[in-house]
C-alpha cells in the first residue's frame, strides 16, 4: 500500500517503528557483543591495596580490628588469596585461580604491616603482597626492617618493589627513573634471596613509556591507584586496584567499594 494512502494512526506508528528500529536492532546485538567480550576477558579479580593496618585515626590507615573484619569477610564468603605470581601466570597463561581470587597489597612497607596486618592474614591463612620502598628499609623509624621482610616472605608474604625513593616517576629523567627500578629490584633481590618481578607505582603516576622501561627493567607486572578490577583486557603494566580507607563507618566502605567495581564495569568502565 502506498504510504499517502495510509491513515495518519498508521502512519505514527510507522513512524515510531522506524525510531525504535535501530534500537531493536543494535541493543541485543551490542548486549551480546559485551557478553562475548565479558567472557574471553574471564574472571574479574579483586586487588584490594592498603597501607598502613594501625590505631592511628587517619584514612591511609586501617584500623586492626577493622582489618581483621575485613579478613574474616572476605574468608567467610568463599575469597581465596593468591599471590602477584599467580595473577600473571592465570592473566598471560591462562593458568586456574581458585574461587573469587583476591590479592591483598600493601604500599610502602609500613612497620604496622609486621606488627598487625602480618598476623591476622596468618590467622586467616591467606597471602599477601608488600610493595617496599628499599631505601627506607631499616634506616626510617615506622618502616619494616629487612629481618621483618624475611620473616614474612618466608609465610606467603610476597615482598615487591615500590621504588628506592618513593618518587613520582613522572618526574624524572629515563637514568634517574632506570635506577629507581633496577636498583630497588636487584636489593630485595638480595636481601631476600628472591625473584622481584613486580612493581607499584609510588603515587601511581605512570604512563606508557614509564610502563615500557618497566617492562625493560625486568618487571613482569606493575601496579597502579586505578579504580577497578583486572581480567585480561587488563594491561599487565597498568593493573587497577581497589583501595580501602579507614572510614566513618570502614566496614560499610569495604563491602561498597568490594561490591560497586563490577557495577561501574557494567556500565561500560573502559580499561586504559
Ligand atoms: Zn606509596
């Protein structure tokens, strides 16, 4: 039937239909391109980063018992803990982690990180990651001692570079930025007797060709302050993390800021 000859009801919602089309069209199309993608980039994996585990009253620092409620959480409700290792072997190899895999990092090396987060992720059995600033090792008051790192990285303690001097990385010269990598990796290295392949960004400035020296300097993973979680669209040196505050109410923020990561995902977060 010609379109003139036909009524003006039928011709709104001729109308309509040809505006919703393309939405008929491309939504389900769009939906199940984002579940194809969501599935080959596989599991979401919680990094949650802390610094200081002390009763000081400030948001850089948890409190212990908060910690520890945290811990209980996170053991109650089926997480697993894993290691840097095992993130980079089940993000580039493919390899199996365990049931919602979490790995617990801690930045700077705070003595607080010996004396309280250390026993209660061994209470709870679980893994953890301290990424230590070399120089302040054992020469700052408040800063764990080599003999401290030892000890933890004996009892599933993985102990990583945050740099010799804690500088914004983007601030330096490419030999300035070399030593800060090289030398901080090649003193835990022997120190501890152990392999250093990972690396946190002091502030968590970086950019590619930070990343790129990173990479040259023999780091197989860096890690930044970027909200969200990784999965293999991640890039191995830009890895988001979830940081946990001490807070009004620190146990609320902790479920938030755990549980809203795949909300914001779903909205379409973009992986950079
Ligand atoms: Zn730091």
């Amino acid at each position: 039937m010609p379109y003139k000859r036909l009524g003006w009801k039928k011709k709104i919602l001729l109308a309509c239909l040809l505006c919703i089309l393309p939405f008929m069209l491309s939504s389900p199309h769009s939906m199940t391109a984002k579940m194809l993608q969501d599935s080959a980039n596989g599991a979401k994996i919680l990094i949650l980063n802390y610094h200081k585990v002390d009763n000081m009253n400030i948001s850089l620092s948890v409190l212990p018992k908060d910690f520890d409620a945290q811990m209980a959480y996170l053991k109650e409700n089926g997480y697993h803990t894993i290691s840097p290792g095992e993130l980079y072997a089940s993000l580039t190899e493919g390899t199996e982690l365990p049931d919602k895999p979490v790995l617990i990092t801690f930045d700077d090396g705070y003595a607080d990180n010996y004396i309280y987060a250390y026993p209660i992720l061994q209470k709870y059995d679980f893994k953890g990651t301290i990424f230590v600033i070399t120089s302040f090792m054992g020469t700052q008051k408040n800063y764990l001692t080599w003999e401290q790192a030892r000890e933890m990285e004996a009892h599933g303690i993985s102990i990583e570079s945050h740099t010799v001097t804690h500088k914004s990385l983007t601030e330096l010269s490419d030999d300035q930025l070399r030593a800060e990598l090289v030398n901080s990796k090649k003193t835990i290295e022997e120190k501890l007797n152990k392999q250093v392949e990972f690396l946190a960004y002091p502030t968590g400035t970086y950019n590619l060709h930070i990343a790129q020296i990173v990479k040259e300097a023999g780091y197989k993973g860096a890690f930044t302050i970027k909200y969200g979680n990784v999965d293999k669209a991640s890039n191995m040196y830009a890895l988001e993390r979830v940081p946990v505050f001490h807070t009004e109410n620190t146990f609320k923020s902790f479920l938030e800021r755990i549980q809203y990561v795949p909300i914001f995902e779903r909205l379409g977060w973009i992986k950079s």
